[in-house]
C-alpha cells in the first residue's frame, strides 16, 4: 500500500514554482521569452541547443520546439499559447513529442515583476503526472534559467 501511495502523489506535490530574479528590464526578459532570436539563445539546459523554434505568439497560437542534448539526441515539445499580457504575464500548455505523438500536458505560468530595473520572474508549471517528472523539469528549467540569468542583461547591447 505505501508504493501506491507514493506513486499517486497529491496535485499539489505535482506542482513546480521556480522564482528568479534577473539583473535586466522586465521587457528585455519578456523578449527573451517571446522572441524566437532570443529564445534560441538560452532555451534547455547547459549543454543542449535549439534546433527548431516557431511559435505564433498570440492566444490560441502553437508553438513548438526542439532542444538536441549534447549527445545529439533531439527533445521535440509544444503547446498552445493561453494568455499573453505583455511584459506581465505569458500562460501556455507544454507536452513532449515522442514518435510524433504528445505526451501528457502541463499548463505554464509565467509571472514578470520590475524590481528596480531587474525582474522577477515567478514561473510555474502544473500538473505533472509524478513527482519525479516535476523534479526533472525543476532541474532542466533551472539550467535554463542560469543560461537566460546570463543572456537577459545583454539583449539589447551591439544592435540586437
């Protein structure tokens, strides 16, 4: 009984909230979000790369993705974009493809702040179907969060 138990964690415990402050401008974080040249830069985490981005940012558009591991093993996922308030807010759902179908679905909040010239940015995805599958993805956003924590403040710089 203690194995079922675990494996059927509450919603709650299926939960990640991830908040970061950045040194940069809420709006150059919110272009970090929405802007495909900017995305690129930071999206995954340390090692991987975006091979394919497109999105039509605006409620109702799809986006989707594809992040390849330094082992050159291609990660496809997408969603569909809920809310958009910019520089505020940005809500949309996450799935994994695999052999061209999608896996379960999560929603994703984003949440800006202005702090004083920085941003704090509250980010949270929900439900995950495990535990485990909540604490990998705290793992990979946080890798990609270090990755935006040092990309944000140079947006903007030598004409981007």
């Amino acid at each position: 009984m203690a194995a079922t138990a675990s494996a059927k964690a509450m919603p709650d415990e299926r939960v990640l909230v991830i908040t970061r402050v950045f040194d940069a401008p809420r709006t150059l974080v919110w272009k970090a979000w929405t802007e495909r040249e900017h995305l690129v830069r930071w999206s995954g985490p340390h090692g991987f790369t975006v091979t394919h981005c497109e999105g039509d940012i605006r409620p109702g558009g799809t986006w989707r993705s594809c992040l390849r591991s330094p082992e050159g093993v291609d990660h496809w996922n997408s969603g569909v974009y809920r809310e958009i308030v910019p520089p505020e807010r940005l809500v949309f759902t996450f799935a994994w493809e695999e052999d061209g179908k999608r896996g379960h679905e999560t929603l994703v909040t984003v949440a800006f702040a202005e702090e004083d010239g920085r941003t704090r940015m509250t980010f949270r995805q929900a439900v995950f179907e495990t535990v485990s599958s909540r604490d990998g993805h705290a793992d990979g956003w946080s890798q990609a969060f270090e990755r935006l924590a040092a990309y944000a403040p140079t947006i903007g710089a030598e004409g981007r």
